[in-house]
C-alpha cells in the first residue's frame, strides 16, 4: 500500500476531528475510522462512514419509538432469529461506506453486485498512478486440473519467475506508453511540447488489467452480508477473497451480534437438496447408503461427503 | 398526531444520550433528530439516522482521501455542476432514515417507489392503533372536471359534512368489528373468554384504507429528491405531499448545498421539448407564434404558455 | 372470479391472434397465455407474456452465438449445477409477466418484493370494483397460539357465522358510501344531480382492505424463484400463497428443467447451521444427542428434529 | 467484426428457426433478431430475444384485459404523455435482450447502469479471443484543451502513427505474454509439456483494456432508453455511443411510436434552470439580457445561449 504523506495527512486530519452527535456510535468502529486496512501489494478498504448498530436492527424490525429498554439477550435472540429465516429487511437499515483501492480486475468481479452505491476515480478525467497488482510467489497457481475455475499447485523455479517477469514487464512498459501518449506529467505540464498528447479517455485503454483503480463503494448490512458469504467464500478467487476478509474484520467490529448469527447461519452453514436429506435420514436409521442408490449424482456424493467430514 | 406518553419518553431518552464520532456531524439536522414532525392529523415524519453531509458528495465525486480544503464555493459549484448535469451518483453516497406515520392509501402511493428500504409495522403480528385520517374541511375536494386524477373545488354544507360523517363512521365501526373478531385487548388478554378470536393476519382486512401504520424508511439522498421531485409537486395528491414537504425541511436543514441545486436545477427548473424549444426560439426572434402552426397540441401548447407566465 | 363477458371477449380475441417468430416459444405455456388461472373468491393470475425458456438459461451461462446443439441431459445438468450453485444471473435472463386481481391486503405483502415491474389500477383515476374477499369457512383460522404471526383451529359455528357477516356488512357498506361519496355511476355521470361528488383519490380511503385491485406485475424467473421460495412456503400466509401455487404451475409449463432443480434444490431443500450441522456429524457418529449439550437452543433443536423427521 | 463461420452457422441457424405464437410481434425487429450490427473494429449488438411492443406500454397503463380496440392515434397521444410526464412504469412493461461484444474499457463504463441483467463471457473460466479496439484515425483526438473529460482536434502525422503504434503492439505483446503464460493452445493442449501453465483467472490481468469480452444484457424499456438518452449524448466518449446508436435503430424498429416520444421530449429536449426560465421571460418581454446581471454564471450562460441558438 502505497499512501503518499499527503494522503496520510488528509487521513490523520479527517481522524482528529470529533463531534458530537445523537446518532448510535460504535466505538470499535469508530477505533478503525479512515484508516487504510492493507489488501494485495498496493491495495487498501478503509470505511469512511457507517450508519445504525446492533440496536438499530432490532429497532427497525419492532419498528419502535426509541432505542429500547429490552436486555442484551433478547436483542441477540431476534437477530439470530431474523438471520435464520431470512428476514432481510431489518438488516437493511444499516449502512457502510468504504474507500476502496483494488486491481481493475478484481474491481470487474466486485462491481457485479448491483446493489450499491459506487463512484469509482475517472480515468476519462484524470490519470491514473503507476501502481500494478503483482502477486506474491505463493499466489503463483497453475490452472486447477479438475476446476475449470480455479487453482491448481503453485507454480515453482523458472516457470514462476518467468511469469512474475512478464507481468512486471507488461504492465510497466504499458504504463510508460499511457504517459507518453498522454504527452503530460504529474503536474499536468506537457512532456514533449511540440505534441498535443492524445486524450485521457483514449490513453487509457492501453493499460493492463493489473492497474490499481480506487472507489468510494457503499452499501447496506444485508446486501454486505450476501456480497461477503459469496466472495469470503474458499471458491472465490484469492484476490477479492482478501478484501472481504478485511471487510469481514470491519463487520465483527460494527455490529458484534450480527456478525455472530452470520457466521453461524451462513458462513458455517450448509444446504441439504431434497435429494441429501434423504440420505441423510437413511443414515441416522443405521442404513450404510452408497452413490449408487443415493439419488445423488456423483458430484453431489462427493459434496455431501464434504459437508459431513467423511471419506466419499 | 398522537404519541403516547411512554413514546414521547423513548424519543426524549433518545435525544438527550449523545456520543462522540469521527462521522461528519450537521448540527442543524442533529437539532431535529427523533424528534416528530405533525403531518395530517395523526401522522408524522421523524428523522432516525443520517449519513454524509455537503461535503460526503464532494468528497465522493473526488474520490478523494480527506474532507478536502477547497473552499466552501467551490464545493458548492461542484455540487450546483453535478446536479445540473444529472451526475448522480455522488449524492447516493448520502444517507437518512426516517420512522413515518401515514395512512395506509398514502403508504400504498409512497411503496411504489422501490429503491429504499422498509420496515412496516406487521398487522399480520401486532394489532393496529385506533387512529383513522380524516381531512381537514378545507381539504375535501371534488372531483376535478379538467383533470381525472385530480381535485376540484371544496365541498360545502351539507354535502362535507355527509361525507366527513361517512368517513368517521365507516372507519370506526369496521375497527370495532376489527377488534370484536380479534376478541383481544391491549394487554393481549380475550375479551369474551368463550370466543377463540380470529387470527389478526385475517382480522386486519377489515380495516378501511385511511387507518394509520408506520414504517421505518430509509433510501440514498438521490433517491430521496427523486421521490420529492414527484411527491412535493403540486399534481401529487395533498396527502402525500404533506409528507414531501415536511421532509424538505429536513434536507434543508441536512444538505444545504444540495438543496439549494434541487431546488434551482429541479424544483423550479421546466422541461421544453424539441417542438417547444423551436417555438421559444421563434418567439425570441420577433415572430408572433399561435397554436396553430405552433407544431405543438393543444395541450402542450397550454403549458408552454404555463411555462412562460402567459396567457395561452 | 367475475370475468364480464367483455373482458372474456377481449381475452379470446387476443388468445385467437397468432403471429410468426424467431424467438424461443414454449408451447405447454402459449396453451396457458392470457388465460385466467382462478384463486380465492373473486381473483385470478393470468401470464400475458413471456421471454426464453431453459435453453435461454444455458445460453446465457455460456454466453453463446446460437441455441447450442448439445444434449438436453448436458442442459439440465448445467441448470441443476447453477442452482445448487446459487448462479443467479443465467436465470435473470427470463421474464415473465402476469395480470393479477387480488385482495388490497395481499398487494400490501406482494409489493414488499422490490424487484419487480408494477402497474396497479388506479383508483386515483378510476372506480374499482364492488368485489371483496371473503374467506372461505375452512380458511377462518384463529390466531395461533404457538406462533405470534400464525393460524390455529379453524373457528366454527355461531364465531365464525359472526366473522362472515361482519366482513361481508362492512366491505358493502364501506363500498355502498364509497359509491355515495363519488356521486357516479357506472357510466360516469352523476346520481344526485345537485351534488358535486368527492374526489376519487379521496373517496378510495373509505374502502375496506379486502377491496379487489389489479396489476401488471413483471419480473425475471430469478426473482420470481425467490417469491415463490418464500411465498409457496407453508409459513407464508395462506392467501398469498394461493397466488403463488397458481404461480408454480405456470413455471412448471414454462420451464422445466430450471422448475425440477428449484423444486429440488430450493422448496425441498435445508439449511442446517454450523451447530445442527455437528449435532448431525455427532449422531453419525453414533452419539446419543440430547438437546441439552446440542448446543442449539430450544427452537432451533425443534426446527432440526423437524427437518429430520425426528420427535423433538 | 468477426464471426467465426461456425458463429455465423449457428446464428443463421437460430434466424432460420420459426414458431407460432400468441405474444405480441413486431416484424421489423424480427426482421433484425440475431444479427450482428457491427459497431468499432471488431465489436457488434444484437438483439437475442424481446417481450412487448408499442402496445403493450398501453395496455399496461389502463391495466386492461385485450390488446384494446382503440385507434392507433389514442394509443400515441396516451405513450406521448407517458413519456412527457415522466410515468416511467409503463414502459417498463417492456424487455429486450442483446448480445454485444465490446472493449473492455468500454464495459466499464456501461456496467455503471445497475438495472439491467448481465451475463459475461468469463475470462476465469475460458480464453479471450485475440482481439482488441484500435481506433480508426478519425477518432484518434487529443485532450479537449476546454473540457477535462473530452476530446479536442484528432491528431495529425507523426504522433497519430506513434500512438496507433503503441496501441497495437502493446496490446499484442500483452496478448502473447498471456497465451505464454497459460501454456494453451486454442484446443487446450499445452503448449510447452514441461510446464504447468498460469491459471486462467490470474493470466488475465496482463491484457489491456482495448481487449475485446462479451455479454449478454438485458434490461427494460425505461431503464433502456436512460440508457441511450445518456450514452447517445454528444458528451458521451465516442466508443460507448457507438453502441448506444446501433441500439437506437433496433429502439425504432421494435416500438415507433415510444421512439418518436423519446426523441421530441428527451433527446431533443432541454432543461430551463429557475434562473434560466427568468431569462427567458425576460428576453421575451423585450428586454436585452446580458449575463452581467442574469443571475447565471459565465458556464451556464453559455450552455443557456447554446440552447437558444445564440451566440453567447
């Protein structure tokens, strides 16, 4: 991550003022307020504002007149209740806004959630830093051999190091000939004075999906919930694994209740197809069912096997 | 409008507990927090949480990494420039949630605007409060003769006072039939302990349109001067315009910037078509335009004079 | 269901026109179209229009150039793997479109469901009709006593004769004042030539919540899923679940490939939290679980034996 | 463009393919389905599959059993007031599906429209063709010296020849680096057996955004002509409203009389500011307005002449 001391400063400025308010507060979030939580090489999630709590949930499904005298356990009991049948509405009544600086590739991914508010820095408008995503070593994975959508063994020696050349290499020298075309330096100023430089909207095209992008993303707590249960998920793709799971640390932090009957009735949790239950059922009778006779496909074997912890 | 005691003593145990933020805070809206504002004769419109100021769309339009140190008028032209040109998605980065009292014909005009967020409360699980809307006098109109979903002149005499007196009496007595099959009082005990008493999700449709629910609703700042746009003009029904207006007071008193772009770029603002436009520009340049000829019908040609403060 | 003859004429006529196309049809849903599927006392669910079928799913999971020429098994198993999957967006690429009449209480539920396109009849502009609902003996349930928003027993004898009556008085009579109010009859003139008559967007608040309205309601088979999924539910209420069976049967002519796997993977499906689901591993295991030490609480230990067909 | 010849069979297989049906059909844009308009280099739209014609707008307004018997003029005279008054629900009772195939910098402007349904050829999943957008010489313009996210005069000679350089060769070497780095051939034999290859989901982030994707999108009638009023702008960057005009002429083919409306009351259409329709009056009233004194700013006076056809 890579904050100039100007962004820095803007952060700490923005961190050193207090007010008062009416509002709910939530003084571990409050702790974590603007500052840049690190993700990938460069990247970073910070949130720059909230609205609502725990309370603010369970005053939002009573549809109450103020903040309720109910003890804490009573309030724990409704939202676990209302996480387990799928009551979304009340979870809707809260709200977070994030900074978000992440590859353009994984900003593809992420902006297929729809159900948010984004405003993403404009390269038609301005120009963009020269900052790519190159992943670890370790991130280094051959295609999956039995996944047509994920990751197989890491890739080792001459392979890796050829790979981590040419993404270095590609992006740098695209990015040398965005400048160039654009004919501008950082301030703004002519490079060659004699060309007129070709327009942002244009140059821009020439950049590798590896560049950082950044955007303001916001949202409420059901649709963050669903977006986190998809992409805090093992099959998502490594990359926007690591921001939901720093965005993940932000949910534990803001609202504690919900975040416990999420990881409970989501995260932890598993679904049983007509088909699996049944299984199930014959096997607490003592019944040693096998795929063949299972009304199971030998996909749906393997992932019931998975669920359960046993040998397919 | 009608609060209880106990209700009255929520909101002030509500407003006096206050907490130190980070957040952006707008004093002239934490003045007005939880507080009800009357609407019709029952009803009422009460902020219950807000998120973002002026400077949260500025500071979302820059993506920026700080609340910024331009000055207070560039801001403003920034903001005046956004909402001229209809860049809309800087000012959902703000949001606000309302708890409202309205009657249920009112909520089934309001609903239809579908980017927000509900929570109603539940005759399906609570009983409704004894509280019908019945219009002030001057607000019983007839039917207009120009407009077929519209309001004409004001009844008089006899004819108001036979329908205020149907109104009243219609809506009581299908409450006390209401409250007669759900053989409950408001302590949840029966009534007549020889009756079973009928479940409320049935009992409930015998409730006439003008009783009161209420509702948590909370939507971005966008959404909500979309909703103004359409619900504190003239042509919406007095009823729900009763409620736009008073929470125009609360953008005001949130977003003093913004309001003062709505209201200059949107509430005032008109729309001329292409046909209008040609008409406008031969009338500036000395030609004396008629209806006929004018390429416009009838009607359009009614309100471009309306427009313009003519004489059609 | 009160079809006029005209309206039943209007619907021949439009069921008598065929045209050409080189869009996907279904015949088993062109056999249903713009027929009046009757549910409760006086309402209907009719499809007035379509787009794709299963083999639109496929195509736009593999975003393809034509139809495809695989085999139906290869289709069906990639329907079934994108709804176990939860794949959402390939089902979005159906659209479904519907007239329904029903009860102004159930469109209060209805409309809850955001995503969707609305068109309502408006009594703002327009007389609705003199048709309530009024249960039919075995649905007059009394509330349950186990569940706060539920159905017990059925009432019986002189309560229920009671309930009957009182419904069907004070819809007509509501209905009866509301015709008064207006002043106009059928044809749209005046009964009581000196009287003005009360603006309809008025007069409506009198009706009773059982009135009849109507709408055009369209939305993709995704979200239509999703409504099915929690309105066929054995907890939704018993109305709208009327209109949703009426529904399924509709999906199940249209597409059934993507019907079997919902069936399959949603309506029979469960979900078991992290704790039930190492309550199940330990009873594989052969341990003799009790709820105490199950780590659930009460009701979640009850919902599990329920779901494995297990005394509590 | 270019369609393999197994794509353009199969397109020419789906054109071929003709059924019966009751729904409504428009010729001329059947006489389109399937095709590809080309748009750019190698980009086209076209059109999948449609619900709902001119027809169907009105049918949904007046909530009505048939197809409607009225004359074709009350049908416009009714979807010209739709339009003009901004009732938006109506034309969403109409839905269109296309396929289009566009640079991905081109995409992520287009994505920013959230009410459509998208389904997108997955760069995680398969292989990118080997394809990318070079602007033709006409378009290769320089930073509007005036307008920060706009285009000025096209660049001449050398500097044209140098960035049309650059873009090529980037683009192709970025490409070559990825195949290398996949270690795939076209049949998904490996290239060099000795090495494992990249996973397709990280080799992808060394493409450029002029690289070529593909989707299919889906959305309805309003949501589509917000779309085009914004994209089909002058101010929109050339590449997007490229799209934006391919998808005007399938608009006109498949609801003219919806077409018409749109471009007499948005297209062609202007918003007058309070302070703008101050003027206005004013200059009709003879007087002689100068911006000293308008009450509008330098930029919004000009915009407000631009309007009238005036020099400023």
């Amino acid at each position: 991550m890579a904050l100039t001391s100007e962004q820095q400063q803007e952060i700490e400025a923005a961190r050193t003022a207090e007010g008062r308010t009416r509002r709910p507060t939530v003084p571990a979030l409050e702790a974590m307020l603007f500052q840049a939580m690190p993700v990938l090489d460069h990247g970073f999630v910070r949130v720059i504002d909230y609205m609502g709590d725990d309370a603010a949930v369970v005053q939002a499904a009573r549809v109450s007149y103020g903040r309720g005298t109910r003890a804490a356990n009573e309030d724990r009991g409704l939202i676990r209740y209302l996480m387990r049948h799928r009551h979304s509405t009340p979870f809707e009544m809260c709200e977070i806004k994030y900074h978000v600086k992440l590859p353009i590739f994984v900003a593809r991914q992420w902006i297929r959630h729809r159900t948010a508010n984004v405003n993403e820095y404009s390269a038609r408008y301005s120009i963009l830093d020269r900052e790519f995503y190159i992943p670890a070593p370790e991130q280094l994975a051959a295609q999956s051999a039995s996944n047509r959508q994920g990751r197989g063994e890491v890739l080792q020696g001459e392979e890796a190091a050829r790979v981590l050349d040419l993404l270095r290499r590609d992006a740098a020298q695209a990015y040398d000939h965005y400048v160039e075309m654009l004919n501008e330096d950082e301030a703004g100023n002519r490079i060659d004075p004699s060309r007129r430089g070709l327009a942002r909207e244009l140059a821009r095209m020439n950049l590798t999906l590896n560049t950082y992008t950044q955007w303001y993303w916001k949202t409420d707590l059901h649709n963050l919930l669903h977006f986190l249960s998809l992409r805090a998920d093992p099959h998502a793709q490594y990359e926007i694994r690591a921001y939901a799971e720093a965005m993940l640390r932000t949910v534990e932090a803001w609202v504690p209740m919900v975040f416990e009957a999420f990881r409970d009735y989501r995260m932890g949790a598993v679904t049983l197809s007509a088909q699996m239950l049944a299984v199930v059922k014959r096997m607490l009778a003592g019944e040693a069912v096998a795929q063949e006779g299972s009304g199971l496909s030998k996909r749906e074997w393997r992932e019931l096997m998975g669920m359960l912890g046993r040998e397919g």
